[in-house]
C-alpha cells in the first residue's frame, strides 16, 4: 500500500477545508519572506519576491478507476469524487540580484507528493554566475532542462493546457539535482540558440506500486535549442544512474532461494537478472511555433530504462491553440507506449508460491503503459497574471503506468472522460 493519507477518500469539503488551511499558511510564510527581504542589507543588491500557485477541482464518473497527473502522486481521484490534490499547488520564488555578474534564487513549492503529504519542498536553490549574455553558470539545486514552456511544470499559469505533456512529464519523477549548469548563447541565422550541459546528484521520489526513494544516483544531460520570434526548436538527452540499487534485492534473494529448494533453473536465471543497478535515459526533440492567434505544440520523446527487467519505450504530444480575445480554446493529444523486454518465470501452483508469482507479475509490468489522452479545452484570462482553465480528457488504456485501478494497481483496459477546472495565478 501507498505510504500517506489518501487524500480523495476524504469528503469533499475536508479537502477543501485542508486546501484552504494549505493557502493559507503559504500566504503567511510568503509575507513574512516579503517582509525579511523588503529591505536588504547590502543596498547594491536587489531582491524579488514571486509566487504562483494553482486550485485545481477533478472529477470523472469511471468504476473501479483512479486519475492522477503524475507518478509523484501516491493516489488518484476515485469515481463521483471532486478531487482537489491532483491539480492543487502553491509556490514561492525569491531572486536576489548581489552585483553585475552574481545572482542568487530560491523556490520552494507546496504539493501532494509521492509519501502522501504536502510539506513544502525545495525545487530550485542556486546561485548564478553570468558575465555577460552568452555565458551562464548555475550551481545548487536545480532542474533537469526538458520542458518546452518554462524551467518547471509547477508553474501552470506558464502552459495553455491544465497540465503539461501528460503521458510524457507526468512520467518523470526525478527531475531535480544538487550540481551545475553551463549553458552557452550564440546567434544562428534568423534566430538564437543555447547549449546546456548539466550535472550532479539525482534527487526525487515516486509512487509507482508503492513508495520509492531514488537511492544515490547521478543526473547528466544537454539540451540544445534554437529559437527565433516565431519558432522554437529543441533537443535534449539526459540520463540517471543509480549505482547502488537494491529495490528488488529481496525479490532476488526469494527467486534464489525457490530456484534452490525446488530446482527451478529459471527462478536462478532470474534471481541473477536482477542487477543492483539502474539507469534512466531520456530523450526527445520538441518544436513550438506561435503566430498571432495561432499556436501549435509538440513534443516526442523516447525512454529507456535499464534495470530489471529493462524497458524501450516512447512518447508524443501535439497541442494547437487558437486565441481570440480572452479566451484560448485549444485540442490536444498525447500518446504512450512503453514495452518491457521479455523475462518469463513459471512457477509450480503450489499455494507457498503464490505471492512470489503475484510480486514477480508486479514488478515485471510496473512500468508497461500503453494508453493515449485526448484533450479539449479553453483558457480564459480572468484577470492580470491570473487564468481560468476548463478541460476535457478523454483516456483509453490498453495498460497505464500513471492510473489506477481502486486496489491501487495500474489500470488496465480501461476508459475515462476526466473534467478538470483550474486557477492559475503568478504574482
């Protein structure tokens, strides 16, 4: 079971009660952080504080289904249930400008997160060393660069849709580090481009079948992107590897040990695939292009993930926006597959070994996905910084790595018409 409370099994108006206690206490923490740097000591430096925030409500009416945006999320939003923890964020952002070459930034955001609970966390923290346009350096902690609006799919104010790429960032836990960025500018043709090459040490947890903490593990990666008034393009590769990894150090010892007592070669061979090891790569190219009222969107990535067993997989995302006025209809489609390389074990029907065949199915599937979300929706400006959104997904699965079944187990040949409204504000 998922370690922390179960948010959408409370009544409606608890949750929302807890929302506004959540909003609350952000509220005072961000004026006395307004209040402690109104006034700097080194009167050379400049100081900004910043926030965004976003009050999410989701519904759907499918038996025996949970939604949920990300594998961060320990539980989804069951059947006739207003869910307010899926969307529902609150942030913090302070940059202090020390001289012409040094700055420094912290954000700190408040989230359901994969152990259940909604204790503020860490996102970025660096300090930044730019002496001219054409040369930057970050270190502290900082965020892996993959998303195609902005540094951080936090901000939903910053994404047309209510949330970004689903089936491709809501599949990715681990997207923070403690190391450094270079990034470096040149002008090519029409247009600017920008070369990042990043490192450090992995940070991030996830809720799969059950908690996970991402033991000691290192992040690399480079994005390069090229852009002009009109037109983005980019590219980017990133890998993590954990070097020590004993998340199914157990299950090895258990194939081990009946392989032995029942002379089962192939429990053995399977015991001895389970590698105390794992790494991550990710890669995709993304394009955006924007011309007044029109705006189209796209993004295909591919994962391959090396542990036990290993899995090849790949993922897209298309989104077209039409804005007139204040409002800004706009359709999108994402798209996942995801295949586990073959490693099948046959156990004898003996009662004692029932369970292992069950963790064995487990963890062999735990990241098979097969599924497609289709998207219709408006964004509205409602006021100044602050955007009102209404969205309709349409989900069919084969199999999904991000939803639930109520066992909490991934959803299989399942569909779901989720209904989302979202306010998102930055200040």
């Amino acid at each position: 079971m998922f370690i922390g409370q179960r948010m959408d099994k409370l009544p409606v108006s608890l949750c929302l009660t807890t929302r506004r206690r959540l909003l609350l206490a952000c509220g005072v923490l961000f004026a006395s952080m307004t209040a402690a740097v109104a006034e700097p000591a080194d009167e050379a430096a400049q100081w900004r504080v910043s926030g965004f925030g976003t009050l999410g409500l989701v519904y759907h009416d499918e038996d025996n289904f949970r939604f949920r945006r990300s594998i961060e999320q320990p539980d989804g939003v069951k059947n006739g249930t207003l869910g307010t923890g899926v969307d529902s964020s609150a942030g913090l952002q302070i940059d202090g400008q020390l001289n012409q070459d040094w700055s420094v930034m912290a954000q700190g955001v408040s989230r359901q997160r994969a152990d259940g609970d909604w204790d503020p966390s860490l996102t970025w923290g660096f300090v930044k060393y730019a002496p001219n346009d054409d040369f930057v350096l970050r270190f502290g902690r900082l965020g892996m660069d993959l998303y195609l609006d902005g540094d951080s799919r936090h901000v939903g104010y910053t994404f047309t849709t209510v949330r970004p790429a689903p089936l491709i960032y809501g599949l990715i836990a681990f997207d923070t580090y403690d190391g450094a960025e270079l990034s470096v500018r040149h002008d090519l043709g029409p247009g600017q481009s920008w070369l990042k090459v990043y490192g450090g040490r992995s940070r991030g947890d996830s809720a799969l079948l059950s908690y996970y903490k991402l033991p000691r593990a290192t992040t690399l990666g480079t994005t390069y992107e090229w852009s002009t008034h009109e037109l983005m393009l980019s590219a980017t590769l990133a890998q993590i590897h954990a070097r020590e990894d004993d998340a199914f150090s157990s299950l090895a010892s258990s194939l081990r040990s009946v392989g032995s007592t029942y002379g089962i070669a192939q429990a053995s061979e399977r015991a001895d695939d389970i590698r105390g090891t794992s790494r991550i790569r990710f890669g995709g190219v993304a394009a955006s292009w924007e011309r007044g009222p029109y705006s189209l969107k796209g993004v295909v990535a591919w994962l391959d993930y090396q542990a036990f067993p290993d899995y090849h997989g790949w993922m897209s995302d298309y989104t077209a926006a039409y804005r007139i006025g204040k409002w800004k209809p706009f359709v999108s489609y994402s798209r996942s597959i995801i295949k586990a390389v073959d490693r099948p074990l046959a156990l004898p029907s003996v009662a004692a070994l029932a369970p292992l065949a069950t963790r064995y199915q487990q963890v062999v599937g735990r990241l098979r996905d097969d599924e497609y979300t289709f998207g219709l929706g408006v964004r509205y400006e409602l006021a100044r910084n602050t955007a009102l959104k209404f969205q309709l997904d349409h989900i069919k699965a084969k199999r999904s790595l991000m939803q639930l079944d109520d066992d909490g187990q991934q959803t299989r040949d399942s569909r779901a018409n989720v209904f989302t409204v979202t306010l998102d504000y930055v200040f």
